[in-house]
C-alpha cells in the first residue's frame, strides 16, 4: 500500500463572462488564493471580454 501519497487539494472553477453571463471555461485549481479576473473569448459577442472565477 502507499502510506506516503497524498491527494492535491483541487477544485473546479467555471469563468462566467461579466456581459454575458455565460459560462464558457472550466478550469481546475488548488484550493485558495484571490478570485481571477481574465480576458477570454465570448463565442456569443464574438470578441474578448473580461471573465470572472465563478465556483460551483
């Protein structure tokens, strides 16, 4: 048995475009820190627009 391993703190996070409100990515990452503010694409506008970590 592997007594030594341990599981990474994950979690799944959606980004939710602020025009839109859409939910276009999913991303996995660890556990804490402050909330993400990225410029992605928005299919439905057609451009990049600022989207905002959104959790489940």
């Amino acid at each position: 048995m592997a007594a030594g391993k341990k599981k990474k703190k994950v979690e799944t996070v959606f980004l939710v475009c602020e025009e839109t409100g859409d939910y276009n990515y999913t991303l996995k990452r660890k556990v804490g820190g402050e909330k993400l503010k990225l410029s992605k694409y928005s299919p439905r506008l057609r451009k990049h627009t600022v989207h905002t970590e959104k959790k489940k």
